[in-house]
C-alpha cells in the first residue's frame, strides 16, 4: 500500500442501540465515545441501529409480503387494464 493515502483502520466496538449487544472488529470510523472490552483494552465506541442481532431478516421476526393478495386487491379496485387496451 502506498504511505499516506489510506484511512487509518483500527480496532473499535460496535453496539446495537436496541439490544445492546457488542462486538470488537476493525474499522476506519472514529468516534469520541470509548468503552474498556474484555481484554483490557479501551476501544472507540460507535452505536449503530441495526445488527445482527437486532435485524428482522436475522432473529426471524421478517413478515413475508402478501404479494398475490395485493395484486388481486389492485385488480378488485381498478381492474385488469389489459382487457381494457384491446376494447377501444
């Protein structure tokens, strides 16, 4: 790698907001904020929204799109257009 142009990566700890679970990985984000990790260490701390952890898709919370009832309520409501083309 060339000197001087990248970021700097480092270790830090991301924290799920909603659940509060951490984990140590590496990374170029900084932040003011620090937290002392298991190995005695002081790391930066950055609070993320969603993780892992806390994501529907992952914790199996994910709702599963009614997508054939949505296209019967469509054509309930304005029609098949397709018939329509071929009338005029």
């Amino acid at each position: 790698m060339k000197k001087g142009i990248h970021p700097d990566y480092h270790p830090v700890v991301f924290q799920d907001s909603s659940t509060g679970m951490t984990f140590l990985t590496r990374s170029t984000a900084t932040s003011n904020r620090t937290i002392e990790w298991t190995d005695g260490n002081t790391y930066p701390l950055l609070l993320v929204d969603v993780t892992a952890d806390s994501h529907p898709f992952w914790t199996g919370a994910a709702r599963v799109m009614d997508t054939q009832g949505r296209v019967e309520k469509f054509r309930r409501r304005y029609g098949d257009r397709a018939d329509r083309k071929g009338t005029n």
